[in-house]
C-alpha cells in the first residue's frame, strides 16, 4: 500500500508541472520559449538534460502552435509564424531511443508586427456585371515588402469580398498578426453607371369606353434592355401610380428606367380618356372688400351634372366662404369624372379687392430745429383705426410719428390686413430742407513769423459753435489743417456738423501768410544761401531738412542765423549760356573745387567726375568727381534766382550783390543777399567776387549762390 501511494504522489507531481511520462527518466532543460513576432524569422531549440539531445526525438502532438512554425524531431522551432497570440497548450512529445517518452507542454507568445500597407485599386469603371477587387502590398516599417503577409480585404458597409455593381465602395484591409501603423494608396473603389436611354412612341387618344388603356412594352424602347423600366401614370396632375388609365381626364404616363446600375431616364407622353364634354360659365368674380362673404355665379351644361366649387387664397388655403381681399382660384370638379369631362376653359379667378383710401400732403419745410407732426388729409371708406402713419427717412429702418432732422421721409401707412390699402396716387414722401447758412471772414492776411494763425470766421447768423469747424486748405493741396503757418494763400473751408445746415453757395474766402525774407550769412567758405521768390518759406525747410537728415552735414560749418546744417559745399554754378539753370553746362572739367585751394587763386585742379538728380527734392543735384586721388561728392540745390550785373558795369561783384533794383528789390523779393567774406578780410567786396572769379577759367558773367 505505501508503494501505491508514493508512485501516486510522483505521478500527481508529474502532472502538476505539465510533464507526461511513459517509463522515461530524463529532464528538460528548455523550460520556457523566447517571444516571438510575426513575419520575422523565428528559431529556438528545445535541450535536454545537460544541453545533450543525442538520442532523443521531439513531436508536436496536440494543443495550438503559431500558424507557420514547425517543431522539428531535433528539438528546433522553426520558420517564420503569421499569426500572433499567446499559445499556452503547445504540447511536445519527446521520446528517447530506448523507447520511453514525456509529453511537455510548451508557451510561446507571438507579439503581432507593424506594418505599412499600399492600397491600388482599379480606376475608371463603368458597370460591365464583372466583379473588382483592389491589390495590397504589406512592407515592415523599413519599406522592405513582407510577401508572406496574406491581407484580408473588404468592401462597403456589407464586407464585400469583391465588387460589381455600381457605387461607391470603401476598401478596409486586415492583416493576421500584423497592426496596420500606416496605410498609402487608394480609399475606394469607384463603379459609375453604364449609360442608358428611353423613349416612348408617343401620345395616346381614346373615348371613354370603361376599358384600362396602359402602355405596353411595344410602346416602350429602352437600351440596353438590362436597364429596365417601369411605367406610371398621373390623372389631371395628380400623384403618380402604377395604376392603369380607364376614366376619363388626361393622363401624363412617364417611363423610367429602373436598374441602379444604369443611369436613371425619364421620357413622358400623354394618354387622355375622352367622356362626355360638360361646359361651365362662371360670372360674376370681382368684389370689393365689405366684410360680407362673395362666391361667384356658376352654371353647366347640361344642367343636371353635379360638381362642386373650391376656392383656394394666394396662400394655397382652400376657403369655403371667400371673405378677406385676395384673388381666389376656382376649381370645378365633377361628381363623376368618370364618365364626364370638363370641356372647356372657364374664368378660375374670384378677385376681392381691397378698400381704398386716399392720403395727401402738400408739406415741406426748411429745418428750424423744431419737431413738426405733418398734417394728413385723407379721404376713405374706412376709419382711423384702421389705419396707422408713420414717417421713415430714406435710408434707415426707423419709423417716426414726428420729424425734426433734414430729409426726405417715406410716408408710411400700415393697415391691419390686406383689405385696407392706400391708393397709388396717394403722398409718398414729405422733404425737410437744410438750412442755408453764411459766414464772414476778416483777419485773413497775415506776414510770416513762424507762429500759428487762424482768421476769424463769423456766421452771420447766430449758429452754436459746435455745429461748424474751419479749416484750410494750402492751393495745390489736399491737406485740411486746424491753423496756417507757413507763407501761401489758404482756401477757408467750412464744415458743418451736420445736414441741417448747408453753406450758401456764395461764400468763398482766402487766408494769405505774406512772405517776408531776411538773410544774414556768416563767414563761412563752405555756403551762401540765396532765396528765390518762386519757393515759399516751407519749401526752404524742406530742402534744408532733406539735406541735413539725408548727408549729415557736419556742424562745424553751420552759417549765422541759418536753421539747417549746412557742410562745406563749395562746388559754384556757371550758366554759360545764360538759358539753363542746371549743374553744368559746358562740363565738369572746367570746375575747380574751391574749397581745395581756398586761399590760392593760382593753383588750378582739374575737375572729372558726374552729376545725377536727387529725387525727394526740386533742383537738388549730386557730383561725384575725382579730385587729388580722392572721391569727392558736393550736393548743389539749382534755384531760378541769380545775382548779375545789376549796374551794368560789366562785373557781377559786392555792389550788384548789395544794390538789387527793378524786379529783384520788390515787395515780394528778396530783401537782402550777400556774398561770402572769401578772403576772410572782415569785409564782402569785389576782392570777394574776384576771389570766386578767379577760380574758374571762364569768365563769370553770373553767379549762383548755393544752398
């Protein structure tokens, strides 16, 4: 008995650690199996005890393994596994050569791979009744092409393993063992309808016989014949049925076809059923509203035909007792349409008119600031309280019961219902005029100072001061300024707050800033600023401020009294023709710079280089010229002014420049110039203008200052 029991606990022992023996005493080193992917290569090996396998055989006999390894008689796993999953009962039977064996059960997990799939499918199909399938290529990650992979594919809604009728399907792909991480290609597959065509044979005509009188196939043609079609008819615009004609009343029959892998094509033809002709006269059909119900006058012949009279409003309700204004469409129907038709046309409208009034107004006024409630005469059937008057102004959505502003208002007359109207010859609009209002302007001609100026500008009737600005306008320009300050002539514009007002078209007035010029140049060889009549005080600004910002001028050479950097610029203009005012005029050679040989009048340097117009500014001129290996440039601003002989003794010098008479000593020229203390002997005289002369080899018949 204790034999029995000890081999019980040995088997038990045996079976607890998934070990089946058959008379064998040997042990498996192999206890567990590595993971495995799948569509990767897979190998492992099962040892025995002491890692030798020499004697022994190895089977797989029941349980689950991965769909592509194979367990070979050495105790290897191999092959390449499509599938993925933990496979928990893979149960191995390892026999030895003296003929014992143990069967071992074996785990093995297969984690599933990521893949990419390409998705081709076909393209342009028309319905042809084949079937259609799309092509998937799976590549691991790297783009190698896993041609083991067996993709599953299906399409639409219903998992379709293929596809032939028309419409549109979408493809889903599967892969065993496999996460599909991305996915290129085609989404669909597109099967359009195979095109098709109908006609029917044409109209029909036959009297009322108590016989159907369908369509047959004959009167159908339909191609191809796949496409199908079916037949339906409409009695006297009603819905459509399969029901065959047999009463009288005309009949729309339509065919279409019906196969949904061909284009659906409709053709119509008409089959009316002649009976017996009944003919009405309707009188009677115009009202106007009086809050009594109106019906019109309706006969038949023959008499003895019953029918019956509906009236249906603009709304499309039907109405058994027509009241309200409207226009109404009648309707005859017979009691039997069966055997009798309607036979002729007859007038389908009952009109209700609407009461009509008549509203006049003959006022408009000019704005006062008041509010006014305008009188109405009206002249109607009806009592105000059918009625409500409002007054719009045209281009708001606002409705007034009385007005103030300037416009023109819209008459507005709103009525309960539709049966109340005001007629067309009644007042539309009633118009407030602005008011016109003038000024006064004194205060207007001022001289230049620098300071800010404004004219006094007067209404000439009392005008609150917030309900009108002034502003001017310089001549040539477009800019409203608040005051003036710079020298020119100002148009004064009024600007009224608002539209009730408006200036009299007689006003017009002028704020002049005179010029007024006072040049006082100090010593310096570098400039002489000379100013001509034909530019205002803001334009000289301008060229200085446009000289200093854009060539940076040094300081040094800053003139007395001079309100711009000006730099040493010695370059002077010669005119030799006495015409053009410009640069140059016979060439750059025949320049010497002046400031290279300031106190030598017997050293002449030649003189070689450019000239360009620099824009942003009028008149002003860059030279760029070699001089003693140096690049040198010198910006000269050409004004239309010029110091010349002014008494005629055959020299420009100090007493020319010192002496201006005729049109250069006017009010509005300049009122003193000097030339430059060349010499530097505390003195401007000939020596000065001699001293200039003798710079150039040309004799100097005028001479232009620069800037």
């Amino acid at each position: 008995m204790k034999k029995i029991s000890a081999f019980l606990i040995i088997m038990i022992a045996m079976l607890m650690a998934g070990v089946c023996a058959h008379a064998a005493d040997f042990s498996v080193d192999t206890t567990s199996l590595p993971m495995g992917e799948a569509y990767k290569p897979y190998s492992a090996q099962i040892t025995m005890s002491g890692g030798n396998n020499d004697g022994y055989s190895f089977e797989f006999i029941s349980g689950f393994k991965p769909t592509g390894l194979t367990v070979n008689e050495d105790g290897s796993i191999t092959g390449t596994p499509t599938s993925a999953g933990y496979y928990a009962n893979m149960n191995i039977r390892i026999s030895n050569v003296d003929g014992t064996y143990r069967d071992v059960t074996f785990k093995i997990n297969i984690r599933a791979r990521s893949i990419k799939i390409n998705v081709t499918a076909p393209k342009n199909i028309i319905y042809d009744g084949n079937s259609y399938t799309a092509t998937v290529k799976c590549y691991d990650l790297n783009g190698g092409e896993l041609t083991d992979a067996v993709p599953i594919i299906r399409y639409g809604k219903d998992n379709l393993s293929s596809v032939t009728d028309a419409g549109t399907y979408y493809i889903d792909v599967y892969v065993s063992g496999c996460i599909i991480s991305e996915r290129e290609g085609d989404t669909h597959i597109q099967i359009e309808r195979q095109g098709a065509s109908i006609s029917l044979s044409g109209d029909k005509e036959y009297q009322y016989d108590q016989l159907p009188h369908p369509l047959t196939a004959a009167d159908v043609t339909v191609t191809p014949p796949a496409a199908g079609y079916v037949i339906e008819y409409s009695r006297n615009g009603g819905e459509y049925t399969t029901d065959v004609p047999v009463s009288s009343g005309i009949y729309t029959a339509r065919v279409h076809t019906t196969n949904p892998n061909y284009e659906t094509i409709y053709d119509e033809c008409t089959i009316k059923i002649i009976g017996e002709n009944v003919n009405f006269t309707v009188t009677n059909t115009s009202f106007t509203y009086d809050g009594n119900s109106h019906k019109a006058t309706v006969s038949s012949d023959p008499a003895d035909i019953g029918y019956k009279v509906t009236y249906t409003n603009s709304k499309g309700e039907t109405v058994e007792n027509p009241t309200d204004a409207d226009v109404y469409t009648i309707k005859i129907t017979l009691d039997n349409d069966i055997v009798y038709s309607i036979g002729n046309d007859y007038d389908n409208k009952l009109t209700i008119s609407p009461q009509s009034g008549h509203f006049t107004t003959d006022e408009s006024w000019v704005y006062d600031g008041k509010t006014h409630k305008p009188n109405m005469t009206v002249d109607a059937p009806y009592d105000d309280s059918k009625y409500t008057i409002t007054y719009r102004k045209q281009g708001t959505e606002t409705d007034l019961t009385e007005i103030t502003d300037v416009g023109v208002y819209d008459i507005i007359i709103t009525f309960p219902n539709g049966n109340y109207i005001a007629d067309e010859t009644s007042s539309k609009t009633i118009t407030v005029m602005p008011k016109t209002v003038n000024f006064t302007v004194t205060d207007n001609v001022v001289d230049y100072d620098g300071n800010e100026h404004t004219a006094k500008v007067t209404p000439t009737e009392a005008l609150a001061s917030d309900l009108y600005s002034v502003k001017y306008v310089k001549r040539d320009t477009e800019t409203k300024l608040n005051s003036v300050i710079n020298a020119g002539v100002y148009d004064i514009v009024i600007e009224l707050a608002n539209s009730n007002y408006t200036l009299d078209n007689s006003f017009s007035a002028t704020m002049t800033v005179n010029v007024t010029y006072t040049f006082n140049l100090g010593n310096s060889p570098a400039a002489m600023i000379y100013k001509d009549t034909t530019h205002d005080a803001e334009w000289q600004k301008e060229a200085l401020d446009y000289l200093k910002a854009n060539h940076k001028f040094s300081e040094n050479y800053l003139p007395k009294d001079c309100s711009a950097d000006i730099t040493y610029n010695p370059i002077n203009n010669i005119d030799a023709d006495g015409n053009e005012y410009t640069v140059i005029t016979s060439g750059l050679d025949k320049f010497v710079d002046p400031g290279v040989n300031i106190n030598d009048g017997l050293t002449s340097d030649t003189i070689k280089g450019t000239v360009s117009a620099v824009s942003g500014v009028e008149g002003l001129y860059k030279v760029t010229y070699q001089i003693n290996d140096s690049t040198m440039e010198r910006y000269l601003l050409v004004v239309d002014r010029r110091i010349g002989d002014v008494n005629s003794d055959g020299a420009v010098n100090g007493i020319d420049a010192n002496n201006l008479v005729g049109k250069d000593a006017d009010a509005n020229g300049v009122k003193q110039a000097r030339i430059w203390d060349v010499n530097k002997d505390g003195r401007i005289d000939n020596n000065d203008v001699n001293a200039i002369r003798n710079r150039f080899s040309v004799r100097l018949e005028a001479y232009y200052p620069w800037l």
